[in-house]
C-alpha cells in the first residue's frame, strides 16, 4: 500500500514538474510605470479590442496592457503608437514606460517609445510595431 502511494505522488510530482507553462493572468491589467515581469507568450493580440482612453496614456510615456501584449506610447503630444510588449531579447514582458523609453526589467533593455528601436541592450531587435486606432478619446488595436 505504501509503495503504491508512494508511486501516486511520485506520478503527481513528475506530471508537475514537466514542460507545464504559467497561464495566470490578469484580466484587464494596465501598468504604466511599475516594473513588473512575466513570462511572455508569442500570440498576436486581437483585433478590435478597446485599451484606453488617450487621456490615460501620458505624453512622454505610455502603459503596458500584459494581457494584450501591447504597449501603448504617446511620444509627442496626440502622437500614439504601439508596440509589442514583449522584449525581443528573452521574451519577458516589459515592466515600465519611463524617460522616453520602455524598459524590460528581466535585463534592462530599453526601447525607444517613438520607433520601438533598442537604446540599451541586451536586446538587439526593435520592438514589433503594432497596429493601434484613435478614434476620438479611444484607443483600440486596430
């Protein structure tokens, strides 16, 4: 009896342990400037979906919304643009919009928030843009 729990638990901890991946996640969840880190998954975000009010996205910096793996820029004053959020380094999520770049806090790449262009490595490649519309005070992926 005790070998066949013994085996049971060792079945559990081997099913726990193997190749499972972290789905937890936060719905609607903005960051804008706390450094936060996350394991990055490689979907495309979906069309159409509202993130924000122009109004939330200051001028000079952005948010980061980790459940649609955007990052969202305002680099000049009714100037949005969007990137993906994931670093093109190691594929974490970036963490932080701060002084005119977005940071990645898994090894401190810093991407400019006009192109997605890297300022600082690691990282070697841009971020992907993404395609964003302004209607109004709304911003959706587009």
């Amino acid at each position: 009896m005790i070998a066949g729990v013994g085996a049971g638990g060792l079945t559990l901890a081997i099913a726990a342990c193997s190749g499972g991946t972290d789905t937890a996640t936060t719905a609607g969840t903005t960051e804008s400037s706390a450094p936060q880190s996350s394991a990055a998954q490689s979907s495309a975000p979906p069309a159409g979906g509202a993130l924000a009010k122009t109004a939330d996205i200051p001028v000079g910096g952005g948010a980061i919304f980790k459940e649609q793996k955007i990052v969202v820029t305002q680099p000049a004053a009714g100037e949005f643009k969007a990137f993906s959020a994931v670093c093109t380094h190691s594929g974490c999520t970036v963490g932080s919009v701060a002084d005119g770049a977005i940071v990645c806090p898994c090894h401190n790449s810093k991407f400019n928030i006009a192109d997605g262009a890297v300022t600082a490595g690691p990282a070697k490649k841009p971020l992907p843009e993404q395609q964003i519309t302004v209607d109004g005070d709304q911003i959706a992926l587009a």
